[in-house]
C-alpha cells in the first residue's frame, strides 16, 4: 500500500505547487515581523525560484543623499581592486542621515578583505545591483588579512541591504586545498575536519535592527552568510548556491543571536542549508526550500566539552529536497547546557536520508568516545512532516546521549514514505536510543521506539542548565 499512497501524495503536492499564487511585499520600513511569527500556521509557499527571490529593482527609499561607489574610484570591470573605493564611501554614507549606498549594476568589483564599521546615522540602505567579487582564492588573498570573513558588518544598527545584485565568494580554489574534507567513493569522507582557515562571505557582527533582502550570494569559500551576537534581523528572499559537494558552505548560520527571522529564501549548497548555534533564541524559520544540502540544523552544540543554551526555535513551512538530513539536533559528546522549546512543523521532504535525526553523537572522526555529560535536548516537537525518503538510513534517527537522555519530544501527523529509486533496498525501521516521548497521532512508519514518560534524573538536569 505504500506506494499507492506515495503517489496519490505526489499527485497532491505537484497538484498544490500548480494552483497556488503566492506575492511577496517589501516594507519600506522595519519590518514588524517578530508580533505575528508565532500566529503563522500556514501550507508551505511555492518554492522560491530565481524569478521570485530578488528585490526591487529600485529603492523605495527616498534617500536625502545618494553615494556610488563608482563616484570614489571604482572601476568594475573584474580586474582593478575597489576596495579603497567602498571604503570611502561607506566612511561617509554611515554618517549621513538616511543615506542610499550604491553598487549599480552592470559592473563587476572585486573587494578585498573589509570591515564596515558602525555605529551609523539612521536609515542607511545598502543597495548593491551589481556584482562584488572576493579575491580569486587562497594565494590572491592578503597576507595580512583574517582568512575567516571577507565582508564584514560590525555594530551597524538600523541597516537595511538589498539588491538584484550577486555577491561572489569565488570559492572553487579554497575548496579544492587539501585540508579541507572531501568526499571519496560513496560518499567517504577523505579527511576530517577541523580544515585550515576559510573566509565567511558576509558577517554581520554585534549588530542590530538590519533587514537583509533580495540578494544572490554564492561559491562562498566557507559560511555564505553568518549572524554573530545579532538581535532583531529580517533575513529574506535570498538566493543562496555553491555546488553540493563544496565543503563546510552552510548556506546562513546563526550563533549567539536573538530575534532573528529567516524566510522566503532558496538554498542550494554543499553543506547546512541553515544551522543555529549556541546561545540563540527566539529564531524563526519559515517558507525555505533546500535542495541540496545537508538539511536545517541546530548544532553541532557542545564541541570540545562546551556549553551550549538554544531555545524557541520553530522552522516550518518548508520543502528540502534530496539532502543528507532533513530537520536535525547534533551535539558533541562531553557537551552540556539545554536545547528547548523547539517546534519543526510543516514540512515537505522529498528523496531525504535523514528526515527526522537527533544525533547526540556528532563526530567527524572514527575516535570519539562516550562521555558522562551531554547537552539536554527537551521540549521539541515534530508535526506535519510529509514525503519521500532515502531507505538507506532510517526515516527516524533519535540518538540521545547515554548519560543525558532526550525528553518530551511529541511526534504528530508524520507520514514518511520510501523513495522510489530505494532499488530494491530494504527499508529501516524508526531508531531510538533513550529518547523519551509519545506519537499523538498514527505516524507512518509507526515509531515503537519511543519510552513513554521521564527519567528519574531529569528534575536534577533541569536545574542551573542556561
């Protein structure tokens, strides 16, 4: 019977993606986003499609003072090195009030390593219509410059950076050194992290209040986009892309960050179509469509016995497509702190290895070991999880720490089907490993695994953990 119903789902999905119309709106103002996200309960949005992830063209801005670059001595043309010229004209729009900074189209400029700093008057807009190009790899790249971020925003507050314009990491060489991992036969990894240094493409560092909209960021040597110490962001209708099998490019990371909204973007990449690191909170993803990469991640958390505090998560609303993982917890052994008040609700797989997967035994490397301490996963839910997947791992991975059991994690409305090209594989029961919690409804394929009610000691893990 399962194929039966496989296709009679398919018929619906594509049936769905065929007879809705969707429009996206940009504010001219901060977006006040953070008052409805958690009144969003709605089927998952057409995939956003190259057609439908760019800004407009022109500002809706009304800028007292327009600065272009090409006005400081940019060039454009791919060769020359602008960076002096966007530079100076960061220098004197962040102190304008209301300022309209301009990349205009049509021009290539290639930027070195740069910090742009703030504080800023209010109301800067960052339009970049054209392309802006890092430097061509590792041996291009300034001796005397940080090999971990090439864009950089720092304490910039109340900024908004849109455009129909490409940012270019130029990634291939950095990704080709052989320090990085990379993949053998059957998917081996050859070597195992940690790799040398890579530069983040764009970072946004101790800042706030910004609206990130409409642009296309790709081939990034590292993270494409990366959110460090940040509160109150609007991320949205990005195009993110780099080639699925370019290492550690996870497509928008967050970390030690709050109120961040990510929606209504693409993501094709070699790694996490988005992760969320340790001290987060209050991160809402929705109307995201991953096809390929590595799923939607929180984690890996607890690395080297550290401690990591994540909560009230939701990502819903999505569609990831023949990736490694669908939606994933990964922790470290010998970690500590607590993930909570997580909710994946509503989303489309199809052709996933890994659809459901907590894995609190997270190593790059054959040698590591089991340890007393763990971060405590609790109080997250799966609803509304529909599709294929890759029969050769489990529809349902819930791997928790020995020492530190998962607790409350509520399964509803999760209908998982084998792909059609398994081959003849045979398909993987649900797995579970001293994961605590309960279906509300009939899953498909039933999960037996789960042990009903809480550990003795989970009073004790509740106290002083973040």
């Amino acid at each position: 019977m399962a194929f039966p119903l496989l296709a009679l789902a398919s018929t619906f999905f594509f049936f769905f993606l065929s007879t809705f119309q969707g429009t996206t709106h940009f504010s001219t103002s901060q977006p006040n986003e953070f008052q409805v996200v958690s009144q969003i309960s709605l089927p998952p949005e057409i995939p956003p499609t190259m057609s439908n992830t760019s800004s407009p063209t022109s500002s809706p801005y009304e800028p007292a003072t327009v600065f272009s670059v090409l006005s400081y001595g940019a060039v454009g043309d791919g060769e020359a090195d602008d960076t002096s010229a966007f530079k100076m004209a960061w220098d004197i729009a962040c102190q304008t009030q209301s300022a309209l900074l301009v990349a205009p189209a049509g021009y290539r400029f290639v930027v070195q390593p740069t910090v742009f700093p703030g504080p800023c008057q209010t109301g800067l807009l960052f339009q970049i219509d054209g392309t802006i190009m890092a430097p061509d790899g590792p041996r291009s790249w300034p001796s005397y410059s940080n090999k971990r971020q090439w864009l950089v925003f720092y304490n910039v507050i109340g900024m908004t950076v849109q455009g129909d314009g490409v940012v270019d990491g130029r990634g291939h060489k950095w990704w080709d050194l052989p320090c990085k991992p990379h993949k053998g036969i059957h998917g081996a990894t050859t070597v195992a992290p940690p790799s040398c240094d890579s530069p983040v493409a764009i970072r946004f560092f101790m800042s706030s209040n910004l609206t990130v909209q409409g642009l296309k960021v790709q081939n990034s040597p590292q993270f494409h986009f990366r959110l460090d110490h940040c509160q109150n962001v609007v991320v949205r209708m990005l195009n993110i892309h780099s080639p699925s099998l370019s290492p550690n490019t996870d497509g928008i990371h967050i970390e030690n960050s709050n109120n961040i909204i990510v929606h209504s973007s693409l993501i094709s990449n070699g790694d996490d179509c988005i992760s969320i690191g340790a001290g987060s909170y209050n991160v809402h993803i929705r109307n995201i469509t991953c096809s390929p990469s590595h799923g939607i991640s929180i984690g890996s958390l607890g690395y080297r016995n550290s401690g990591a505090c994540v909560s009230n998560i939701t990502v819903s609303d999505c569609f990831i497509h023949h990736s490694q993982n669908g939606v994933r917890i990964k922790t470290w052994q010998g970690g500590y702190g607590s993930v909570s008040q997580v909710k994946f609700h509503n989303i489309w797989m199809e052709g996933v290895r890994n659809p459901v997967i907590i894995d609190q035994y997270y190593c790059l490397s054959k040698n590591c070991s089991n340890q007393t301490s763990g971060v405590y996963i609790h109080d997250v839910s799966y609803s509304n999880i529909r599709g294929t997947y890759d029969v050769r791992s489990p529809p349902m991975h819930l791997a928790c720490s020995d020492s530190v059991p998962c607790t409350d994690l509520e399964l509803s409305d999760i209908v998982l089907f084998p792909g059609a090209d398994h081959g003849g594989v045979a398909e993987k029961n649900p797995f579970c490993w001293n994961a605590y919690g309960g279906n509300q409804t009939l899953i498909v394929p039933p999960v037996s695994c789960l042990i009903g009610g809480s550990p003795d000691l989970i009073m004790e893990l509740k106290e002083d953990l973040c």
